[in-house]
C-alpha cells in the first residue's frame, strides 16, 4: 500500500505535464502557418526548438543534480508555459524564443521526473529496487493513452474554443499549473550526489563512445533514426492539411499506432514467442 500510494502520487504530477506536452503536438505547424510565415520560416523555428533541446540536453543534468529535482520538475511547469503562451504571439523573435523554451522543457520532462522519482524510490522509501520497472511501465502505458487522448482533445479544443490551433497550446498552461501544484504540494526535494564538473562528464562520455564499437554504432543507428521521425514530424501536417484531415484525429492515430509497436515488441520477446534484438 505504501508503494501505491508513492506511485500515484509520482503519476498524478507527472501525467498532466505529459498531457500538455502532447497536446502542442497536432497543431504546431499549422499555426506557423495560420500566421502566415513560409514553410522555410516554419522549419526554422522547428530547428530552434530541436538544437534547443540537443544542446540544452547535456546541461539538463548537472542543472537538475544542483538546482534539486523537485524545483527542476517546477521550473518545467514554469518553461513550458511560457513557451505555450508565446505561441499567442505573431512575432517571429517571440516565437523563436518560445521553441527554445520548449527545447529545454522537453529535456526536462524526460530527465527531473525520474532522477526525482528513483531517488526517492531508493533513498527515502528503501523499496526493492526492481519495483522501478514497474512504475516506469505503468507510467509508459499512461503515456501511450495521454498521448491518444490529447490529438482528439486538441483537435476539440481547436474547432471550439474560437483560438484555432493556439487553443491546445493555451489549454497547456492549466495542466502545467496543476502539475507544478501538485509536485510542490506533495514531493519532497531530493538533490544529485556525486557534483562532476560538466567538460569532466563530456570527456567520460566521449572516451566512453569511442572506446566501445557498440556503443558508436548504436547512437549512430539512434541518431538516424531520430532524423527521420523529425523530419516526419515536420512534413506530416503540409503534406495532409490541404486535404481537409482532422490534425488532432491523425495524431491520435500516429499515437495509437507507437502503442501498438510498443505491444507487439513485448509480445515478441515474451516467454511465448522469445525473439531477440539483433
């Protein structure tokens, strides 16, 4: 019971600030285009939020290990709102100042839930450290429903609210708020142990890249095919949008479709069919 009620209390943060990430999904480009810019434009202030996140991304843990996870998870709520309330603006500077802040939001997310999350597993509640697994995979299966969930309700949000495709992202700013709320109300803060300097971290994670073959051809692999999903990401709404697709419907679809891939690869290594990863 006590496991259960520490793993709600973990979900019941982490979960709406996934809601309001997903929901900025379907309708991104679309309101690039709303206000008029060119599709050259559009995929500028995409590069912006993707270089944001890349180069932001190594800072992310020295940060969250100093400034505390509770207080990162918080700075997140506070980020990721700005960057949802600058899409009410129609100047480009503002714009691209707000996919920066999405950037670092979006390291945030996938980082200070869960450096705050295992400390507290381990540390203060002394669980069994493979019960981890089991939140993570209830907090996957969520996420996979969140994520389908959000493209309808975006696209709702976006025929209803009479903002176009800037209502999901205003419909954001409250998930973020109660997520924030509910962290600072219920978490305690927890901070990093060991404090390398960050060109020591860098320089152990090079000689560590290049000193496996493996671990090369796999970022490598990984590197590819991350480029493909983004520039999946940023076409899929040109290339559909002038035939009069629901936005929001098809990303529920994209969604549905990545939980059905991620089903059929744990049936595949399951004790039944016992496939193996080359």
């Amino acid at each position: 019971p006590a496991f259960r009620r520490f793993q709600s209390s973990y979900c019941r943060a982490y979960l709406p600030a996934l809601a309001a990430d997903w929901l900025q999904g379907p309708f991104l480009y679309k309101l690039y285009l709303t206000y008029g810019f060119l599709e050259a434009q559009i995929a500028v202030l995409y590069a912006c939020g993707l270089a944001s996140a890349a180069l932001l991304g190594p800072l992310c843990s020295p940060l969250i290990d100093r400034l505390g996870r509770k207080r990162s998870c918080l700075l997140l709520s506070l980020c990721c709102s700005l960057c949802c309330l600058a899409t009410l603006s129609r100047d480009y500077l503002v714009l691209a100042a707000g996919r920066v802040l999405g950037g670092l939001s979006t390291a945030l997310l996938f980082s200070a839930f869960e450096a705050w999350y295992v400390h507290e597993h381990v540390e203060r509640h002394d669980f069994p450290a493979e019960w981890i697994g089991t939140t993570f995979a209830r907090a996957a299966l969520w996420n996979h429903g969140v994520a389908i969930g959000a493209g309808v309700t975006a696209e709702l949000l976006a025929r209803g609210l009479g903002l176009g495709p800037a209502a999901p992202f205003v419909a954001s700013v409250p998930l973020l708020a109660l997520s924030g709320a509910l962290a600072a109300r219920g978490w305690e803060e927890n901070y990093g142990g060991q404090k390398r300097s960050f060109p020591k971290a860098c320089g152990e994670a090079l000689r560590c890249l290049l000193a496996d073959r493996r671990v090369l051809l796999l970022g490598t692999v990984q590197a590819l095919f991350e480029s493909i999903i983004y520039i999946f990401t940023f076409l899929w709404t040109p290339v559909l949008d002038p035939h009069g697709a629901p936005l929001g419907v098809v990303f529920s679809a994209f969604m549905a479709a990545s939980a059905l891939g991620s089903a059929l690869y744990r049936l595949a290594l399951s004790s039944r069919y016992r496939l193996q990863p080359l």
